[in-house]
C-alpha cells in the first residue's frame, strides 16, 4: 500500500469513525484522484476542506466537481422520495436498495456518494411498476427482457432507475434457492424511513445487510470492488451491537456459507478503517495477510474495476459464474475450464460429444490468432492478468464463499 492509499484510508476512517485527525498536509490531488476510484469523493474532499493546512488551489480546482456530486447526491435523495410517491400513489409494495439504504447508517449521509436509484418489487408487480415508472416520465434504458434480473430507466437530465426482480450475487444451486426464499420476504418487512426530508422505504436490518453481502461479492469476484462498498458494510455491522448482530445473522449466514465473507469485511474495517471491534467477527481463520490481501484488492481494483480493465478479463478465470463460488482449482485448470465452456457454447455438436473437446479447443485457439492478426485482441498484458487473476482467486478461495459443512 502506497502512501497516497494509505493517506485515504485513514481520511476515511476518521470520516466515518472518529479517533485521530490526520494530518491535512498530504498529496492532495493525489488523494482526491484515488478517492475519485474508489467512489469515495465527496467523503474525502470535505475532510479537506475542513482542514487547515490543505492545498488551497488543488482544493478550489475541485471544487465545481464537489458542486456537482452534492447536487448529483441531493437530487438521488429527492428520487427517492419520488419513488416513494409514485409507488405509493399506484398502491405498488416495493423497497428501496443499496443506495439511499446504505446511506441510512452513515453518521452523514451526505457523506455517501450516491449513483442510481435501484429498487425492488416483486414480480407480479414488475410490469405495473415499470409502466409507473414510465408515466413519470423515464424511457427504458436497458433490460427490458423477461429474463433480466433489473429493468433500467432513464430521464433527463441526470436520473437512472433500476427495477429489481432479484438482487445480484445469488448462486445458484441449493444455497441460492435459500437465500433467494430469504429474499423474497424483504419487501414485506421493509420500514418507512425519513432521511433528510426523503421519505423511502429500506430494507429491515437483516435484508440489508445480506443484500450488501451478495451484492459486494458479485462485484468483488467480477470486477472489483471500491473502498465505499467496504464503507457501506463498516457503517452497518457498527449500528449493531454484538448479541444483535449475531442473533440477527449467525445462524442464517452459517447456512448460506456467508458468515466466514461477513468476518473477513468486518475485520478488515476494523484493521482498516478504524471500526470498532466485534467480538462475533473474531476467526482464528483470519490473519494480518489475508486482511492485507483484501484490502490491497479492494484498492487495486477500485469501484467496479475503474482503476484496472483487466478486472473484466479476469472475471472468468477466477469464479464459476454460475454457481458465483470460487474454488481451489489452479488457473490453468480455470482456463481449461473457461476454454470449454466456451467451445460448448460455440459448437454445441462438440458438447453431445465431448471427445471431440481438444478439437474444439485447437479451433477456438486458431480464432483467437485470427483475431490477434487482425487487431481485434490485444496480446499485450495477458500474462500479467493472468497472474493477477490467480492472485484474486486464491484470496476469495480463501473466504470460503457460499460453502457450507
């Protein structure tokens, strides 16, 4: 960890915990250019503008890009409390996700970068829900299909609104029928808040933590995560004392294979971010190098890969995106894996007849060459991804996610 990421850190932990102040006289542009990866922007900027002994004219010429993310932050907070109405108003049950719900357990939620307005509503009400949503004045984005998880929406000048069927990040198999009968009851037992003038409803404690867990596990094992996903979970796990939490959780995420995930994020907020400790998050499993890997890749990563395209190159080499695990195979296995995969959905003739496969994979090499001649692919940095792919597999093989006695 370089200094620069070390210094946002630490800005972020005093943002969101307290304890020492540190010091403003830091790689201001610096900071800012990596907060601005990890979506963590205005979080940071207002802890310098606060602070003496901050860059004054770095700080003035980010200034219009603050403007904007409060504006961007005020008017997500006030769609929400559209969405409140206008579902309301068409007697449609639903709840709010991720976002405005994150947002809730921040000691400020201003402090929250916000993005879009994603909600849920249950599938005998998706297409009343989508026709509403239109009457208001939004178009359809992307994913108006029956089999999409989420439908998008758009309006100008700067409002994106996704509709949920489901959450992301549920395997499948019998582990993800579990939890998705666990997910279904979470509009029923979503509460009405009022967060600054925004009337929406949220998830209960419990639909929203697990929905933050699935959701950070189906970016981190992909693309990558940013430091304001670990901040949405440090700020959750915190509201919740230790007998709370652990009634709430233990039992259920034991069954999922997702208590040993909750430890590990806990644990690298605690090490991190300044956090309190949890007793339930103590694992004799869970050591310094293992928290260090986590949080290297969170910040190596950035929010949703925005610091390194490889994340995408290197999605699958690393998951079984089907079942959203990671296993201990090696890499090489994982390309072998992913290569015939590949061949059985490009020639299904061969998958009927699977001793043909090494015929399948010669032939699906030749049109990777193809495209490398053409300039189609690039060549370059292949090598790197893949032990960097490795790398990431290892440390998320190591969380044991969805795996159960």
């Amino acid at each position: 960890m370089d200094e620069i990421t070390s210094s946002l850190i630490r800005i972020v932990g005093y943002q969101l915990f307290g304890g020492e102040c540190p010091k403003a006289d830091m790689d201001v542009p610096g900071i800012l250019k990596e907060a601005r990866a990890q979506t963590v922007f205005s979080m940071v900027f207002s802890f310098f503008q606060d602070r003496s002994g901050a860059d004054v004219r770095e700080l003035a010429a980010a200034q219009e890009e603050f403007f904007r993310s409060i504006i961007l932050n005020t008017n997500n907070f006030q769609e929400h409390h559209e969405l409140n109405e206008i579902m309301g108003s068409h007697d449609i049950p639903y709840t709010a996700v991720k976002g405005l719900s994150s947002a809730y357990y921040y000691p400020d939620p201003s402090l929250r970068d916000m993005g879009d307005v994603d909600f849920l509503v249950y599938e005998k009400d998706f297409e009343r829900a989508k026709q509403a949503v239109l009457s208001a004045g939004f178009e359809i984005d992307h994913g108006d299909k029956p089999d999409s998880i989420h439908i998008a929406f758009k309006r100008e000048p700067m409002s994106i609104w996704e509709q949920h069927r489901s959450v992301n990040g549920i395997p499948d198999g019998r582990i993800g029928e579990l939890i998705q009968s666990d997910i279904e009851t979470t509009i029923e037992t979503a509460q009405l808040i009022d967060l600054d003038g925004a009337e929406c409803k949220i998830p209960d404690p419990y639909h929203h933590g697990l929905v933050i867990l699935l959701h950070m596990i189906s970016h981190m094992t992909s693309e990558g995560i940013g430091l304001r996903h670990l901040c949405d979970w440090a700020v959750f796990a915190d509201r919740l004392d230790n007998d709370r939490f652990v009634s709430l959780f233990k039992v259920r995420l034991e069954r999922f294979g997702l208590w040993k995930y909750a430890q590990i994020m806990t644990a690298a907020a605690e090490k991190y971010l300044g956090m309190k400790h949890k007793q339930w998050a103590e694992n004799a499993l869970i050591d310094d190098d293992l928290l260090q890997d986590v949080i290297e890749d969170i910040l190596g990563g950035g929010n949703f890969g925005k610091k390194d395209l490889n994340r995408y190159r290197e999605t699958k080499y690393i998951s079984n995106r089907g079942e959203r695990t990671v296993d201990d195979k090696n890499i090489v296995i994982q390309v072998l894996g992913t290569l015939s995969k590949k061949t059985y959905a490009d020639y299904p003739f061969i998958e009927k007849h699977r001793a043909l496969l090494p015929i399948g994979w010669i032939a699906e090499g030749g049109k990777y060459v193809g495209y490398l001649i053409s300039g189609e692919r690039k060549s370059e940095g292949t090598t790197a991804m893949l032990k960097e792919a490795a790398k990431r597999k290892d440390i998320y093989h190591k969380m044991e996610l969805f795996k159960t006695e």
